[in-house]
C-alpha cells in the first residue's frame, strides 16, 4: 500500500517539478511552495524563537512536556529548506514523541558557505544547554543535510567536552560529500536526488574545498562515546549507503547504533508522512527512540 501511496505523490509531483537551471534563491521558493500544502500535526502550538544565532520554529505539543526538547535541523543540501519546509515532519514528532522541537533556521549557501551551517548548529546545540535543558532529556535530529548536522554536533559536543545528547535520529543523513558510497553511483533512477543536485550542493557550500574535510561532514570522525543512534534510509535512494556505513563504523566504535532500511522509500518520504503510512511510521519509530533513550 505505502508504495502505491508513494507513486501517486510522486506522479503529482512531477507535474510541478523544480525549475530547469534553477538559482538558489528559485530553489528555495520552489520548496516553499511544495512544501506549503503539507498539513501540520493537530494538537501542537508554533512560535517564533531566538535560538542563539539563529531564529527557528519551537514546536510543542499541547498535552506534552516543554523540558523536553529535541533540536531538528531540515535539510535542504546546505541552500534551501527551512524551519516552514519541515514543518510536517517536526510537528509529528512533537506529537509523537511529546517533546517540544525545536527547527533552528541556520545560515544556507552560497550566501554563507561552509563551516556556517555547522558553526550555527553547534551553536544552537550550546544555547539549549545555556538554556537549562537536561543533556539527558535533548536529542539531535535531522534530515538529508540536517542529519549531517546532527551528527556533526555530536561529535563536536564530544570534542569540546560538552555533555552530550541523549540520542541521536537521522533521517536519510547526507555524509558522504565525496560521493564514495556505492549507492550514490548505482541508484541511477532516484526520483528525488539527482547527481547534480549534489554535485550543485557541494560546489554552493564547500566550493574547492575538501569533500572529506569536518569542517563540512562527520563521515570520517572518531565516533567513539557518542550517543545512541537511530538512522533510517530509503531502499530507493542515492543516499543509502551513507546510513549503512555510517551505523557499521558507529557499531565498530561501540556505539549503540541501528539501521532502518525501509524498501522502495524514496530520500525524505517523512515530509509525505500525512499522505505516506511509512512517512509517519519513520516519524514514530524516531519519537520511539528518543524517547526510549532518555532518562
């Protein structure tokens, strides 16, 4: 069912695709305008918040508790996406996991290249904590670029001698900038990232610089004493090999860390979770998770 589901959205969004030669800034208002449709979970309030650098959407359930809070960075290949973008998923998993959420709105390229993205959500992770907020009621969560985001974070908290969060949620993280994974060179028929929207993402944010450098990926780090971590992929993506490598070096490292493939899933089917049984099962899975991990 959930892929019969996943073929009629993708057949309606292909009536509306991204436009052809398409300026960050067309980018940009291309998604917010796909994106404006999708309907946010009942039962949450949004507002507006100041969140160290950065503004961002706090998102928190009406029946759920405040002090909880879970940091969800969009994704968006480091141009495009937003706290409005990501609504859909972060509003279910307030709900889900009866935590407040939190959609920091970091600095995108190539208005501000790499390390801004990463410097902005370290900084957010700090101001929670300068905030009053448990290490051990915070988790980290994100999508596509977002995941990197997260797990950058981590390992950054790690290095700096910061408490560390709970638990660490990835959706579909985009890691592997170098484009070494055997997905990203075999998944030919991914309807949602092409090889030239990575190639574009990679040029906007890092330029010249190093794929492989931590300044703009995790990927190569020392993931020794991170938090446990759930990362959930597409069968159907360019980007799978990523979360699997990713959890077989966290695994090697110690970490308690789980993988979950879910077949014919495309890159970031959670943002069709009102519409996609597998988007809200992703979402409640993650909100298991968290939750299951804190204190």
């Amino acid at each position: 069912m959930s892929k019969q589901q996943l073929a009629g959205i993708l057949s309606h969004a292909a009536q509306n695709p991204p436009p052809a030669n398409a300026t960050p800034a067309m980018m940009r208002a291309y998604v917010e305008a796909a994106t404006s449709a999708l309907s946010v979970s009942a039962g949450v309030r949004i507002e507006r918040v100041t969140c160290g650098p950065c503004d961002g959407d706090l998102i928190v359930p009406t029946d759920g508790d405040a002090g909880r809070l879970v940091i969800f960075y969009h994704g968006g290949c480091f141009f495009f996406g937003s706290s409005r973008t990501h609504r859909v998923i972060a509003s279910n998993l307030a709900r889900a996991a009866r935590s407040a959420v939190l959609i920091p709105d970091y600095r995108l390229a190539p208005e501000h290249p790499a390390p801004a993205a990463h410097a902005d959500a370290f900084a957010v992770y700090r101001w929670a904590l300068g905030q009053g907020y448990e290490p051990t009621r915070l988790a980290l969560s994100g999508d596509s670029a977002g995941g990197n985001l997260a797990l950058a974070t981590a390992v950054r908290a790690r290095d700096a001698g910061l408490p560390l969060p709970t638990a660490l949620a990835l959706m579909s993280p985009w890691l592997d900038l170098a484009g070494e994974g055997t997905s990203q060179r075999e998944v030919a028929d991914d309807p949602i990232v092409s090889s030239e929207l990575l190639e574009l993402s990679r040029r906007l944010y890092l330029g010249d610089g190093d794929r492989k450098s931590p300044i703009a990926t995790p990927f190569h780090a020392d993931f020794t004493g991170l938090p446990p971590t759930l990362a959930q992929v597409g069968s159907w993506e360019r980007l799978r090999d990523d979360s699997v490598t990713l959890i077989t070096r966290m695994k090697a490292a110690g970490i308690a860390a789980d993988l979950k493939i879910f077949d014919g899933m495309c890159h970031i089917w959670q943002l069709y979770a009102p519409m996609l049984d597998e988007g809200m099962q992703s979402i409640e899975e993650a909100a298991a998770f968290i939750r299951a991990h804190e204190a």
